[in-house]
C-alpha cells in the first residue's frame, strides 16, 4: 500500500458560523437554480429519485435532506486497486496519494522545447513516473496528437498498463470511451485473478461485450468528472459518470471553477457554486450505484483578469483548496485537489515558488488525492520531463516531513549533549552516525555546494540539473512484467476496438 | 502601523506530552549542563541572581523554578519604532513582519555577477527595499568590504537611517559597536522628538557620553544575539546582550542550530538545546533590566552532511520552524523565525522551491519577525538584487491569503448566480467589477501569458523578469527627507566615533 500518511490537524479556514454558511447556500443553490444535466438518462434517475426535472431545460431541482441523505452513501475511505498490489492505496482518511500530470497537448524538455504530445513521449514519460516511488498512484498522460483522436484512448491506457505497476487515470468522456477503458480495466483484472487462479480468466473477459465481473466490486480505475460550470454537466461528462458508477468505478468529481468567469468573483461564492456542483454529481453516482466510490474534487482557483488564464499558486487557490477541503470534510468525502500547479512556461523561481504554495494548502486541508503533483507547466498546457523530478523532490520533501519529530529519550539524547559539553561539536558522535540517515531528508536535485565547486560543475541552475536527473532515471526504467495471455487478450481488444471505431467513422 | 495579520490557528506539531518533554529535557539541560557566558560581568549577574556559577569554566547552572519565573517577566508584545511613525510594527501577539536579508558577505545581481558586498550596493538594496512595503522593518546589510572593519558599523546604520524610514537591525557584536548603535538612535529619536517639540535635541543627545533619554522606554532598535551552540554566549554576544537590554532595546536571541554539527542530530534534541539556551539568554536579558523586550529566535536546521553546509528548504527546516514556535508560545514569547532562506546559488526553482517551504512553517507556526524574508542567496553568503523582488511577490502573495475568504451574502452572491444561471459566464457582471481588485492578488513577476506571448516577449525566465523590475523599483525610490539638524548631528557622531576608532587601533 502506498502513499503517506497526513498527520496535521487539518486546517479550517472558514469559520463554523461561514462553513454553515456556504453549505446553506449551496442547498438553495441546488434547490433553486438547480443543475443541468444534458443527459436524458441522469434527468430521469433523478425523476425516478423522486426530485423535480425540469425536462425541456434539462434542469434538476434538487430537495436539501435528499441532498444530504444520498451523498451520505458515499464510501469514506477505499482502497484503489494497482495491477500490483504493491501500489494499491488507499483515497480518505489519514493518506494523501500522489499523482503526476494528465491530459496536457503538449510535451516539453529544456533540450528539445516545446512539442506536441505523442505516443513516444508519453510512454517515456510514464517510464519516467514509474521510477518515482513518491508518484502512488496514476500514470503521466498527454494528448497523443500522433495517434487518431477517435481511438487514442485505446492505445494509451494500453501502454499505461504495460509500462507501469500503478493504479490507472481512465477516460470518462463519454460512454463509449468509458466503456472501453472498464472493458480493459476488466481484462487486466481478470488476467490478475487468472494467474492467481481465480476466475475464467482475461480472454474471457476480452470476448464479446466483455463482462466486468472481475473489477464489479473492486475500484481499479478513476474517471475526472468536471462540470461545465456554471451548474452543468454536458452529455459527455453525464455518460461517463453513470458507466463508472455502474461499474463500481471512482468518479473524481471536479468542478471547473474559475472565479469570476465560472462562478461569482468573490471564493465564498466560487465555494458555494463549487459544493453545489460537486454534490449533484455524487448525488448522481449513489443513485446510480449507492456506495459508489468518490471523490469530491477541486480545482477551484482565480481568474488572471489581463489575459483571462486560470491563476495557478496564488493565494487565491490556497484558500480554495482549504475552503474546498474543509467543506468535503462536512461530507465525509474523500476529497481530491486542485495539484501542483503553475502558470510559468518553464521550471523556474515562479514554478517552484507556485507549485510550494499550491502544495502546502493541499497538505493543510488534509486533501486525499493530489492529480497534477508532478510534471505540470504553463496552467496544464505542458508536461515537462524537467518539471517531473523537480516536483517529485518537493513530495519527498512532504513524505519527510511527516515522519515528523518523535520525542524520545534516544531523540532527546541528554547524555549526548553532557558528553560533548559546551563549545564541542556533534559531528563525531556514535548517535549522529546512528540517526543521520532517517533524520534528514537527502536531495537529489537541490545544490548545497560551496560557491566555488558549483561553479566549477558549470554553474548549474535546477532546471539544467533536472535534465540530467530526468535522464538517469529514464534509462534505469525496467519495463515490468505483464502476464502474456493478459498482454494478448489487452491487444486483441485494442485493435478490434480500433477497427470497429474506424468502420464506424 | 506595518506587518500582516496571520489569522491561522497555529500548527503544534508536538504533541502536548512531546511539548513537556522538551521543556522538561530543556530544563534539565540547564540545571545539569548549564550554559557558558563568556563574559565575567554576565557571570556575576547569574550569580546575584541566585544562580550557580562556576567562574573558572564560566559556567552557569540554573534553577528551573527560577528560570520560569525568570522568562516569564519579558513583555508578550511590544510596539518596536521606526524613524517614521507609519512604519512602527508590533512583535508578538498577532502579527507578522517582515525583515529584509541581513549579513551576507556577497552581492549578486543577474548581469554583474556575484562581487563582495560594498556600501555603494548596499545603499542600493536599502533603496530597494524601501519602495517594498512588504518589507515591514529593517533594512539590508552587507558586510561592506570597502570600508574600515572596525568603524563600518557607523557609517552602515548612519546610511540605513538616512535611507530609510524603516525601523532599525543594529549591530550587538560586543560592547562598543552595541553603545554606537544605541547611541545613533538615541540621537536620531531625539531629533524626531525635538521636531516635534519634545525633548532636548540630537545635538544634545550627540554630544559627549550621549545620554539615551529619548529611547530609555521605546524599542527602537534590534540587535541579533547568536549562541555558539551548544551551550555557550561567548563574549561579544554576551556584551552586546547586556547593552541592548540595558537600554531597553530589543535581544533577538537566536541559538544557531545545525542538528549534527552544533546539537545533536535528532530534531528533538535540536529543539531541547536550543531551547535551553534560547531561555539562558532572555533570562540574562531579563536580570539586566525586567521587561526587557526579547524575541525568542530560531535558525534551526539540519546538516547536509555531504558538505557539511546548513540544509535550508528542507523538510527538517519546517520541523524545526514550528516545533521551535511551538516552544515560544509555550513561554508567551514573541519569536523570530529563521527566514525565507534557501541554499541555491540563483533564483531558480530550488530557490523558489526551498524559500516557499520555508515560509509556509512560519506562517503556520505564527513566528512574529522573519529575518531574511526577502533577497537571501547560497546559505546566507549572497544578498541578491533579483531575489530582493521574487521573494517580495511570495510576502504579497501572504499579504492576501491573511485578508481569507469573507463569507457574507454580498460575497456568497446567491442572486449573481441565479441571474446568471446554467452555462452563462460571471465576466461581465457588475459583482465581478466589485470585487476583482480586492479578490485576486496582482502579481507584477509571475508570468500569465499565453505561451506565444511569452515567446515573443523573449521567453524570460522569473530570474530574468527579476532584473527588470529591481531596476524600476530602484529608479522609482526617493529619499526620505531626515531633518537636517538630526541628519548632522548624526554625521558628526559618526565621524567622530570613527576618528576616535583610528586614534586607538
């Protein structure tokens, strides 16, 4: 099981009085403007919920103790399946998990620039995560400009799964793509249990309309769910919110809330709007499939009002993500947030001072789940190889951090402090010998060279350092072994879902 | 009145039984180890006081009953003065200042490189620094090699005066350097006293022995008192201690703490010993003159132990931070936080990285005085033009966070949200019109641009961007008037110090 372990009081940045506040709120929201769903499905479960739909506007109008009711079905607390089960973790309670950057359309190194994504590039970069042990769950993904939109989700969850250990970030755009990657979830799984000699096994699972009794009562995939805000879900985002649920899957429910484009300018409003949106959804996958795992997303930040771009790491989004957090908290839902983000075009001061200060809010409102933790550049347009091993010493740093201080009279050490005596020195000491390892954390990336040696290496800023530490990992990368028959029945399902894909163009 | 209002519950990261197990290790440590002073007078104090000293190995052995009494009779919150009244600032209680780098012997900027410090560059930086308001008190200080070691102190605080109407960071290195300092100010407060009609004047104040009237009962000025960790004030500290106390000015007492090399390596340790001298040193303070404003500091970190230089940035830097906090407010004391520092040799991604990490446990720690909050580069040795304003833009960020998110129906905006409605967009409402200045903080580095933009603008890195806008800062600075019968007063003494300086070398 992997991810760390939070043991900060969380912090609460509104007030009981506000909390309340905000929540009442969103239930007029709710109960008065209403949702939009442009999906005919989702108005008539909610029909058949026993809420009032409003057919011809698409509109759900939602009761406030049916409101609270349903979204206590929610599980807490889950587990999240890995094809090892090494990298399982667990979303809620005391872990944050780690997750690197997914959907950018382009990909960036400082040697070769700025691109468009492809297939190669992102299989280098999900090598590359697979080497950072403090990315738990998810695998790097980028917009593969190279391969046919209308199946490119096939081709890319299919490399995920065979380069990396990790839990999967599924596509829930729409029901066919949706579809597909539980198909493929199902196979892998069913592949795991074969060799386990359990169930019939993944050829089974790939034939036909493939049955997905092997993941039917295991979470082993997430689907992002962001609303079209304000108060709406479009057609796609609605299908592949009721296949996930139906299929016992995560939702990460994540509005899209951009203060003072997508919601009211001030963040009390943009948290209200936020909490409406959010609940509607889960409200949505526990009518669908009551106990439904998900998760209450966040991703709510400012509007950079000169050029219009979402502003990333400033105090805005610190306090969206605590406000967010906290109101999750009132729920019991396990809470995703917003990552580490930045508006800078490169790994530089303005990255690595955004991405600290989008990182520590997440740490404080105890946030179970960080998407984007590593590798995001330019607002979520880049994937930086550099940026990667950049970010990933900043979640090291956290993994640290909460090891804590534990007070002890081995870590009080008195006799050691009367050995040395005033004016001495402990740099000799059988206990500094014995504690130094665990006691600091080591970089990898970070210079503490005397000014004259790191001038003489060349006088190396992080972001040039980044690009050999980026290297050396790529190249340790060991492809881990898939079950052959699982590899087959994983390929054969590709390429005739390609082809009926193509057929039906 | 100047500083920012940090509104967080503070983060205690022992917990109440680790709280008492340091104290209870701390005070051990002083009743069996005891703290060396080497300075006969502050012996002889200790020992009028009822303390236990051993003359020959200058140590002292401290009751812990006394030592509690003792500490608890310096001030929770003082009120520390500046020059100009609009720039007094309040330690304790609160609030957080803000104070700029302070001691390094390098000056860099982007184009000239990194040079050793003179005063021409460090006018320059107390100009810098005087056009950023975040910048709440103090000045910038290099150890200007272009002038006499032995009289620079004059001419360095007699150009910050001039400078700036900021409150002042003394020297409090030994008797002499201490008495020119307490004296500089007094001259200085009893010219703004006489301006306004009180008091005798500066050249009164100049003339002879300088009588200290005018600052007896204001703090005025700070002195940094260091331990030579573990376990002693050696004579200079302790000289420098008794003076300022004397004069009712303010002891930031600040043990240097390298876990591994000056305490033990453990953190725990770490924070027992330096809680140990921390209270050895504001107990001095305090048998010189009770209520003697003292801050309780702390520089803790760790030791890169590949080249033996303090780790800063680190996770065991923000363990050190809060748990060292933790012990202040345990003691009601006012307490200085070791600063927005950093190990890296530019402004880069590891600066930004480590100086965020580093100010984010200050923050959640509730520290009341960050030293070096702005400009400090490689360990402490360089004081950078460029980081001067990238750190600045990190303070404003903190700025806005601590205005929150008000919860109130004009912010929850339940009708802006009908109006809208589904699917509509809250650009060109007159809510947002409102509220967006007040909202949004409005970064004048970080980069939001669309990535062509950018690359048209010529694809400038912060660190770039940086060099631009210390230029304009600087252009923009005017000289506060100092009225001019204090102005020679002060240039008097200082020439006369210095002649006097030369005649007994």
């Amino acid at each position: 099981m992997r991810g760390i372990r939070n043991t900060l009081q969380p912090v609460n940045i509104l007030s009981p009085e506000a909390e309340e506040k905000v929540h009442e709120a969103s239930l007029r929201i709710l109960r008065d403007q209403g949702v939009s769903f442009e999906e005919p499905r989702a108005l008539d479960l909610f029909r058949r919920a026993g809420q009032r739909v409003d057919d011809a506007g698409q509109r759900v109008y939602f009761d406030p103790g049916f409101v609270i009711e349903t979204a206590a079905k929610a599980p807490q607390r889950f587990v999240l399946h890995a094809r090892d089960p090494e990298w399982d973790v667990t979303l809620g309670g005391d872990d944050v998990v780690f997750a690197p950057v997914s959907g950018p359309p382009f990909v960036a190194d400082r040697e070769r620039g700025r691109r468009d994504g492809t297939l190669a590039d992102q299989n280098d970069l999900v090598r590359l995560a697979e080497t950072i042990d403090v990315l738990h769950h998810g695998t790097p993904e980028v917009a593969c400009k190279d391969l046919a939109v209308e199946s490119r989700h096939l081709d890319i969850l299919g490399h995920q799964i065979r380069l990396s250990r990790k839990g999967m970030i599924g596509d829930a755009w729409g029901t066919e793509r949706a579809r597909d990657h539980l198909d493929m979830m199902a196979i892998l799984f069913a592949g795991i249990d074969a060799a386990a000699g359990r169930g019939r096994g993944p050829s089974s699972a790939a034939a036909g309309a493939a049955p997905r009794d092997a993941i039917a009562d295991r979470p082993v995939i997430i689907g992002i769910i962001n609303s079209n805000s304000p108060l709406r879900y479009d057609m796609t985002m609605a299908e592949g919110l009721i296949a996930y649920a139906e299929a016992g899957q995560v939702n990460v429910i994540t509005p899209f809330i951009m203060a003072g484009a997508t919601s009211p300018v001030t963040l009390a409003a943009a948290v209200a709007q936020q909490n409406a949106e959010a609940l509607a959804a889960v409200i949505l996958a526990q009518i669908v499939r009551p106990g439904a795992p998900v998760l209450y997303g966040s991703f709510l930040t400012g509007l950079e009002m000169r050029t219009g771009a979402p502003a990333f790491g400033r105090p805005e989004a610190a306090l969206g993500i605590l406000s967010s957090a906290q109101m999750a908290r009132r729920y019991r839902l396990p809470c995703r947030g917003g990552g580490v983000l930045t508006n800078s075009k490169v790994a530089d001061h303005q990255a690595g001072q955004e991405k600290m200060n989008m990182l520590w809010p997440l740490l404080l409102g105890r946030v179970h789940y960080v998407l984007h933790a590593a590798g995001w550049l330019d607002g979520g347009l880049t994937a930086s190889f550099e940026a990667m091993v950049l970010d990933a010493e900043m979640l090291e740093m956290t993994a640290r951090f909460f090891t804590g201080l534990p007070v002890n009279d081995e870590s009080l050490a008195l006799e050691v402090i009367g050995h040395v005596g005033a004016g001495g020195h402990f740099l000799g000491e059988e206990h500094t010998r014995r504690h130094f390892k665990a006691e600091f954390y080591f970089p990898t990336l970070a210079d503490t060279e005397a000014y004259d040696t790191w001038v003489k290496k060349g006088s190396r800023d992080a972001h040039e350092r980044a690009t050999a530490r980026w290297k050396k990992l790529l190249a340790s990368y060991q492809e881990p072994r898939l079950d052959p028959a699982t590899d087959e029945a994983l390929a054969e399902f590709v390429a005739r879902r390609t082809r009926a894909i193509a057929a039906s163009a």
